[in-house]
C-alpha cells in the first residue's frame, strides 16, 4: 500500500461550504469535482493504485472511499477519505465493498489506512511476490483488499526478477513507476 498524503484542497473545502455538503452522492458528485479531485490523486499517488500500487491513470481507476460511504457518513465528504484505487474486481477497492469479499462486513475500521496510518511501517515483500506483516490489522488488510491474489504476486515477482538483473538502480523508480515500496525494498 502506498502512503497517500491528503491534506484537505482549497477548491474542495470551498466547494463543501458553497453546497452544504452532507453527502458525496448526492452534493459532491459533479463530474468537475470528480475530474479535478482524480487529476490530485494521480499526483499525490504518483499514478499507483493506493492499495496495491499498480500502475493507474483516469481511465483505469477510481475514486475510492477508504472508509465505505453508507457505513462512515460522515467521512462521505472529507477529502482524507479518499484515494484513487485501480478498477480490479479481484482486489483492492472494488474487492473491498464487493459481494466477493467473504470478510467485507467484519473489518471495516480495523485495516491499514493509506491515508492516516503509514503503510511502509506494516507490510514487507517476500521474494515471491507476496505481502506480508505481523501486525494483526496490516494482515486483516492484506485479506480485506486480497492484495495476495495470484495476479498481484504474480506481477511483484516479475518485478523483484527484474530488479536482480540490473545493473543501474539510480533510476529504478522512474522505469518502473509502480509498486514503489517493492522496489525500494528490493533495491
């Protein structure tokens, strides 16, 4: 997981105050809010998904509530609740609030955080390409967003073989721009 700082935006502050924002559906779904709102994450987030660090852009992505909108009401409007996650139905976000996930409803506020925890303290890579932590919650967060299903270790492995048949590391993050806490652990 990436460390993912938000800070409240000027424009989304302004933008809250002006419509009286109560609910992200319904005051805060204009698809400019959305635009400019996705243009900062991909920024802060250094185009990653901020569950598994895959590579993202606009049309790959979306703007995800870390904490579910129809359980954390009042976090449907704050901007430190949001992230830009990839569009996989196997993990991360849409895994998450998805009929899929067997755990969806038992740990919701007890996961890792992108936003107010620092991932980089929880989670290693092993040489197969698999996340792991002994921390309870960064486990639970693993399973929750199923950041080790096959195709992610898959990628991350190929990522970690590349890495050990290269000759110049000062670039390393430039070439691969994701999954950038692999890539500084393996380098």
């Amino acid at each position: 997981m990436i460390d993912v700082e938000c800070y409240p935006l000027e424009y989304f502050e302004n933008f809250k105050k002006k419509s009286n924002a109560k609910s992200y559906k319904d005051d805060c779904d204009s698809f400019e809010l959305r635009e400019k709102i996705r243009d900062d994450l991909l920024q802060k987030q250094k185009y990653q998904c901020a569950y598994c660090e895959k590579k993202i852009y606009k049309k790959n992505s979306h703007i995800e509530h870390i904490r579910q909108r129809d359980k954390f009401h009042k976090l449907e409007c704050e901007y430190t609740n949001l992230v830009l996650s990839c569009n996989d139905e196997n993990s991360c976000g849409k895994y998450k609030d998805s009929n899929k996930n067997p755990i969806a409803k038992q740990w919701q506020d007890e996961f890792i955080h992108p936003v107010v925890d620092n991932p980089k303290k929880y989670f290693i890579f092993n040489e197969n390409g698999e996340i792991l932590s002994f921390n309870q919650n960064a486990m639970k967060t693993i399973k929750y967003l199923n950041l080790n299903n096959p195709k992610l270790t898959r990628l991350r492995k190929n990522i970690i073989l590349q890495l050990s048949y290269m000759d110049d590391v000062d670039n390393l993050l430039d070439y691969f721009n994701e999954f950038e806490n692999l890539v500084k652990e393996y380098i």
